[in-house]
C-alpha cells in the first residue's frame, strides 16, 4: 500500500507562480524572473516522483546554487542578521536543532507501531515539536 500526505502547491508573495499546475515556475531550479531564488521538490516539478526523485531534483537545484554562489551571484549586502529579519517580519521558523527534534519526534512516533517514523503533517505539530517553548 502507499501512502501519500497529499500536496498542492501555493502562491508566495513576490514570487513567480503557475496556477493551472501549482508550480513556481523555474529553469532546473532556479525561479524564472527572480533573482537568487531556487526551488526543489514538489513545488519545482509538481506532486509527482519519489524520495529519489526529490533527490535527485535538490541535487540538481544545489548544483545550479553553488555554480551562482562561485559566480558572486548571490551576494547582497546584509543589514542584518537572518534570524532578525525573520522575527521583525514575524515568521514563524525551525533551525537545525529544531529539525533535529522533529527528527527526534517522528521516530519515537513510528518506534512502538514497528516503522522507521510517523511523520507530522501540521504547522502547529511541526512548530510545536521544533521550537519547544
């Protein structure tokens, strides 16, 4: 049996968006008409492929990143840090600790029904379990 979470695509403010397939569109992943933007996954190709499929997919994407990162493409002069913009603009984000305790959380999840996880699928489960308060 497979399983599938289910996805649609959605528009980001700012940021290319074909409606009629959900996709931002791109050239090998990089966003068409943005500069220093890229994508990967389902919101690159659509709702379709498997784990490596995405794999292969981000490789591609992190090549293109890399390629303009040694071009100086990707410098711009910060006038801040990262996580200060983010809080100004008040979004709501998960560092790599945090990833590491959703890890963390979907494996003692899947542990006592015999799978490798069960994975959280809602904002709030993922941001409660990423940034514990």
């Amino acid at each position: 049996m497979l399983r599938s979470v289910g996805y649609q695509g959605v528009a980001l403010p700012g940021v290319p968006f074909d409606e009629r397939r959900a996709v931002i569109p791109n050239t090998g992943g990089r966003v068409d008409g943005a500069e220093r933007t890229y994508v990967a996954g389902w919101i690159k190709r659509g709702p379709s492929g498997v784990i490596g499929t995405n794999k292969k997919d981000a490789t591609e994407t992190v090549d293109l990143l890399l390629d303009d990162a040694r071009a100086s493409r990707l410098s711009v002069e910060a006038t801040e840090s990262l996580e200060t913009l983010l809080d100004r603009k008040g979004v709501h984000y998960v560092e790599y600790t945090g990833w590491q305790a959703i890890d963390a959380a979907e494996r003692a999840a899947g542990e006592p029904r015999g799978r490798p996880r069960v994975k959280l699928t809602a904002w709030e489960e993922l941001l409660r379990a990423g940034r514990p308060i």
